[in-house]
C-alpha cells in the first residue's frame, strides 16, 4: 500500500506487513536519500515523481518566411517527444535542447512531451508569422506629356508595397534616391526625355518609365543688326543707303551702281593632293578677284554646277583620274576667268585587293623641339607585307618636305626622324607616311612650333596674328579668317561678322565668314597671367555690281533646304471606324519617311537615322541596307540633287504584348552637308496609338469569324466595304423575307418550278424558283 502524505511529510509504503522488509521511500519533487532504522527498518530511495517541463522560442515572433529557435529542458525525464510544428520537430527528441525551425511561412504550435517511470509532463509554445509582404507595383507619369522647345513637365509616381525607389536616364537631377512617392520638375527641355524608377521591397521590385515628348526648335534671327533680331526668320533690315561717291546712285538706295567696267576676273583652282590612292579622297580650293559668280564642270561627286567665287569642295572617294574645271564671271564687262585641274588616281580597280594588306599609320606627337631641330615619330604596320614609311613636313598643310624613306618589315613598329634647319618661333605641320604593295597611306597631321633662338625668360606676354585668305572680296562673297598665338591661354573675339564674336581658342584656328555684303573688322583679344595682345584684321567688301546698259541676272547661290515628312500605315485590313494610326498588338506597319530638296544646289552626305519604339520588331525595309544598332536604323543615301526627293521605308511588327492605349513613337532625323559645306539636320515624329478592337479580313470569309462578321455588319460598319459584303447582305433579307413568309403563312410549303426563258439569240435557260 502508499499512503497518502502532506507537504514535507514522509509517505512510504512496504512489501508486506512483516517487519524485516524494505521500505520504498518518497519524498515531493526531490529524491533524498534516506537511510534508518526507525523500528528496524531500513530505508531506501526507489524513484520520484516529473512535476516539471519547460519549452520557448527565441524569437517567439518573425517575419514572412523568417526562422525561430525552439529552446527546451525538463525534470527528472528520461525521454521526450516532440509533435506538431514543422521542419522534422516531430519525433523523439532529449530532455533538454534546441531546434532550429528553418523558414516559416505560418503560423506554428510546437508540443513536447517528456517523462520517466512515474509519469509525464507536456509544454508547447507558439511562434507567430507575419501575413507575406506583397511585391511593389508603381506607376508614373508627365504633365504634359509633350512640351514646346525649351518647356519643362512635371513627373508624378506612386508606388504600393514599396520600401525604397531608384531613379534613373532623365535630367535635371532626376536620377538618384527618391520617395516611394513624390512630383519632380523636370527644368526646361530641348530634347525627348525618358524618365525611369524602380520601387523595391525585400520581395522584389517593380519598373516604370514615361517620356516627355520636346517639339522642335522654332528659329530666330540672329543677326543683331536686323530689324527683328531674335524674330521669326527671315531677317528684315532697315532700307540700306550706297555711301560709294563714285556710285551713279550715291545716297540712292542698295546696291550701289557704277558706269565704269570692272576689272577682268581671275580664278585660281587647287587641290590639297593632286595625287591620290584609289578610292582616297581630297579637297578642291578656288578663289577668285572681280567675280560676281562661278560655274564649275567635270569632276564628280556634285562638283558641277554653281559655285561661290571662293571656297572648298569634298572630292569623296575617288576610283578614277577626275579633272575639275571652274570658270569665273564678272556681270559688268560679260568677261570670264577659268581654271582647271587634275587628280591622279596611283591605283587602278583591277588591284581593288590591295585593301586588305595596306600599311596602317599614325602620327605621333613631336619630341625633342627646339628653335631649329625636331623629332617626328609615328607607328606604321605593314599588315603582312614589306613596308616603307618616311614622315612629310613643311609650315603650312602643303607639306612641302619629307624625310628619307625607310624599310620597317611587315611588322608593327614605332619609328622617327629627325630633322633640323627649322627656322625658329614657327609652326611645322608632318604626318606620318607609309607605302607597300597594297599602296600608300596618310596618317593625321599634326603640328608643333619651333622655340625662340632669343632667350628671354623675363617677357612671356602673349601674342595673336590674324589674317584673312582675302581681304578684297566681290559683294556676297566669303572668306576663311585665321589665327595665331603664342603664349596665350584664352582668346576672345569681337566685331566680325555672325558668330565671329565670343570666346576663341588659343589656335591655329579659322572662322568660316559666310557671305559679306558690307566691309567686316575682325578682331580678336588673347590673353595669359602675365598681359594681354589684340590684333585684327580687316576684309573690305566691293559694292554690287550692276550694269546700266545691259543688266544680266546675277547666277543664284546654291542653298538646299530639305523638306521631310513621314507616316505609319497598317499593312493589313482594319475595322472601318479607325484610323491608319491605330494598329493592333500583332499587327504589320509600313513606316514611310520622305524627303524632298526644294533649294538650288545639291547636298551631300545625306543620311536618315530612323529611332523605332521599343514595342514594334523590325522585319525590313526599302533600301535594305541600313546600318541596324538595336532600334536604330541608319541609312547612308549619298547626295540628293536640287529639287530631288526619295523614300525610306520600314516594315515592323507591333509586339503581341503591347498594351492598349500605348503611343508607338517614330523619330526620323536626317542629316546633310549644305552647298555651303555646312551641316544640317532636320527631323520628324509620327505617332501610332495601339488599339484592340478586332479587324475583319478583307475580300473573304472565316467560318470561325461569324461573331466578328455580325458585329461589323450590324454594328458600327453596317455597310459593307467591298462585293463579297453587298452579297452577303442581299442573301440575309432574302432568307429574312422567306422566314417572315414562311411564319405568317404556317401552312404554305416550299416549293420550285421551272421558268424557260427564250433570248433574241435563240438559246433557252431554265430557272428553278
């Protein structure tokens, strides 16, 4: 038996009621041992019993796919077992421990039950797990979306779920941090902009992006002597009185007009290198005195036609000996000047292979310089082939003096010479030269300037030289201004004619004048740490020349202006109530972009750059040779003559996952090199907005389309569109006609017979009704 005991009191219990036997002893929660003997017995501990299990979890609470760490210990047990939870926690497991939960994406209860001979004690713990944080989603948006020149927008996004945004491309300060939410003031803009953002959380991240479309430049003038500078073009100017004494119309209006003969014209053509490799190109010269225009011939490459009476002109490349011929005309006397001369070609096409083993050049910079001595380097490889290189040199880009030839292999090999006789405090241009059986070729010319044989280190003032190519020039005429300094850092330019003024570099350098009608001072201002120089020059300006007993009209200058326009049009049925700008994901488009020169003159180096939206594929076009650079088309067409048009067009596809709604924007940008050897560029967007309403196919039928079918015929394009459509109807309201017979009149049947016709031929038919 086991009787029953209080708190701290003894309970034991015997085998049998005979003394002698030992006694099983007890004591609450703690084994003590116990040894007596009380009225002969003799105590001895047997077990106890568990009153005590405990379990946690550290930490009790974690985030979306977070991990925990069970920890847990126990009284007295021999085993325990774990149940519920997740990630192998079920099982047996030690009195005491811990256990690593692993990710928890809810929330979870862990059991533990442990125990010994006497008995068992259970404990659990709960560890809660936060709801899954969603993925970011954001938009974004500019108002307005299109801006004028010069006009600013302002950007709006907002963002759900979101922690932090990125920004990026844009302007003005836009790339960086930003808010999840917020507005941003994009400045004024000249050019199309996009704007991107990225919003992120710790379960990934969402992109958005919108672009603000910029209009184009309006031009103004800029000629601050005209009536309305900084107006809309053209320039206007104030009437113009002759000042020229000897003038029969002096104090008249302009041009001024003489009863005396100009003097005959002279003309004088010359070219760069009469001498080229085949398909090398060179640059042809001319100036002229008492001429008003002048006509050029032969060559090629756009060099007929009208010219300047001076300037220069691009040969291209050249396959062939090319003579160029330019003659000059004076309207006063009908007297005329010409000139002519000839390139040579060194190659012929029938070695066109050589392009694969030419030499390869480069002019290095000069080492060594002096007041009369120098050292010219520059690197040549043969590119497999035996090669010679020598370096050319002389005071202005003539060149006029070379070194000795020398034989490098058919390696790569950095050579030089050096050379002396330099006269001092002068400005030496070279390049570099190599030739082997494939041919000869020219590297860039460099320049350097020789020191000053006069040793003064106390006077380093800075000096400018400025000249002009021509200082008597014909009215409308033109001619190149060129500088040169020496110890100068900055230059800045004043008087002259439009865009003379403002700052100059510290030279060589040269200003293309453009055409003169009045006497123009040329004056420039260069400066360093220690003083400053100021020298100008002067290019004086003849009066109009007008004949008074015969008057011929003047030769037009040449000037181009190019025209472009372009279009998208779907190259496949549409439904009728919509446009040709309004293309279904999936659908063809037909981008066509034309171009047309309306000036005097032609214009060379013409090429199209076509800008395609990121959500169309490109399948071909007309020419199919562009240079492709992903989106990107360029097309090289050449030179366009006065009054010439072309064509460019692409055919895309628009992406199948191309939202509705979304605006396809096509940008074409072409550019061109004026008769003014100038160039230019001019553009032009078309949009195209995706649309999703279903199309029906022309000239058939689907048997798989007659919902579509019904609701064009019933629905907006009730009419049809082309002979398969009026039979289609005509046979609906005849079967509508018969069914509404048929009901009105249940008990009539159906029924044919046949109708013999006689025709005035003779011949029988037979109907069946």
């Amino acid at each position: 038996m086991q009787p029953s005991y209080n708190l701290d009191k003894i309970r034991f219990s015997t085998d049998s009621a005979t003394w002698g036997k030992a006694v099983n002893l007890y004591c609450d929660g703690k084994v003590k041992n116990f040894e007596s003997d009380l009225h002969g017995f003799t105590g001895k501990v047997l077990g106890t019993n568990l009153y005590n299990v405990s379990i946690s979890a550290n930490p009790p609470s974690v985030d979306y796919n977070g991990s925990s760490a069970i920890y847990w210990d126990s009284d007295y047990a021999t085993s325990c077992i774990g149940s519920g939870g997740i990630n192998g926690w079920s099982g047996s497991k030690g009195t005491s421990g811990n256990f690593y939960t692993e990710n928890l994406t809810h929330t979870t209860t862990y059991y533990i039950t442990c125990s010994n001979s006497r008995g068992s004690a259970n404990g659990s713990v709960i560890i809660n797990v936060e709801n899954q944080v969603q993925n970011p989603t954001i938009s974004i948006s500019a108002n307005p979306s299109s801006v004028s020149y010069n006009g600013s927008s302002t950007i709006t996004w907002n963002s759900s779920n979101a922690t932090l945004c990125n920004a990026s491309g844009g302007t003005n300060g836009w790339a960086g941090t930003k808010n999840t939410s917020g507005t941003f003031y994009t400045g004024n803009l000249t050019t199309a902009v996009t704007y991107y953002i990225t919003c992120s959380n710790n379960t990934g991240s969402a992109n958005g992006s919108v672009m603000v479309f910029v209009g184009n430049q309006v031009q103004t003038c800029q000629d601050t002597s005209a009536i309305n500078y900084g107006g809309s073009l053209p320039c206007h100017y104030y009437q113009q009185i002759c000042q020229d004494t000897s003038a029969i119309n002096y104090g008249g209006t302009l041009p001024c007009r003489y009863q005396n003969f100009d003097p005959a014209p002279t003309v004088s053509l010359r070219a760069d290198d009469t001498s080229i490799d085949f398909e090398d190109s060179t640059q042809i010269r001319w100036d002229s005195d008492n001429a008003t225009y002048c006509n050029a011939s032969g060559g090629t490459n756009g060099w007929a036609g009208t010219k300047n009476t001076s300037g220069t002109f691009y040969t291209g490349s050249l396959t062939s000996d090319r003579t160029y011929k330019i003659t000059c005309y004076n309207n006063n006397n009908n007297n005329s000047a010409n000139d002519s001369i000839t390139i040579r070609i060194n190659d012929d096409n029938d070695n066109y292979n050589y392009n694969y083993n030419r030499p390869e050049v480069t002019t290095r910079s000069a080492t060594n310089i002096s007041a009369g001595n120098a050292t010219l380097n520059g690197q040549v490889y043969g590119n497999g082939s035996s090669t010679r290189a020598w370096f050319e040199y002389g005071t202005n880009n003539n060149l006029t003096y070379s070194t000795s030839k020398t034989s490098y292999g058919s390696g790569s090999t950095n050579y030089n010479k050096n050379i002396s006789g330099l006269i001092s405090n002068t400005t030496y241009y070279f390049r570099a030269v190599a030739e082997n059986s494939g041919g000869t070729v020219y590297g860039s010319i460099f320049y350097f300037n020789t020191e000053n044989t006069f040793v003064n280190v106390v006077n380093n003032q800075p000096t400018v030289v400025i000249s002009a190519d021509s200082t008597n020039l014909a009215y409308n005429s033109a001619t190149n201004i060129r500088w040169f300094t020496t110890n100068a850092s900055s230059c800045f330019a004043s008087g002259g004619s439009l865009g003379w003024a403002g700052v100059k570099n510290i030279g060589p350098g040269s200003f293309y004048t453009g055409q003169l009608t009045t006497s123009r001072t040329y004056t420039i201002t260069c400066t360093n740490g220690v003083g400053t120089s100021t020298d100008s020059a002067t290019v004086n300006v003849r009066g109009q020349v007008v004949t008074t007993p015969k008057i011929s009209p003047p030769k037009p200058t040449p000037t181009s202006l190019v025209l472009i326009t372009s279009s998208v049009d779907r190259n496949q049925p549409i439904v009728p109530t919509l446009d040709n700008t309004r293309p279904h994901p999936g659908d063809e488009i037909n981008y066509t972009v034309t171009y047309q020169n309306i000036g005097t003159g032609a214009i060379t180096g013409l090429t199209l750059r076509i800008d395609l939206p990121s959500e169309v594929n490109y399948l071909f076009s007309t020419p199919n040779n562009p240079v492709k650079s992903g989106n990107t088309l360029i097309f090289n067409l050449g030179t366009l003559k006065a009054n010439g048009q072309g064509a460019v067009t692409a055919k895309v596809r628009v992406q199948n996952n191309v939202s509705a709604g979304i605006n396809l924007n096509f940008l074409a940008v072409l550019s061109y090199i004026d008769p003014s050897n100038f160039p230019q560029s001019v553009n032009a967007n078309v949009f195209a907005q995706v649309w999703s309403e279903p199309t029906v196919p022309d000239q058939s039928i689907n048997t798989n389309e007659n919902t579509s079918l019904g609701a064009n015929v019933f629905g907006a394009g009730f009419l049809p569109t082309n002979l398969f459509g009026w039979l289609l109807l005509i046979i609906l309201i005849f079967l509508l006609i018969l069914i509404g017979k048929y009901l009105l009149n249940p008990e009539q049947s159906f029924s044919s017979r046949a109708i013999t016709q006689d025709h005035p031929v003779g011949k029988k038919t037979s109907t069946t009704e």
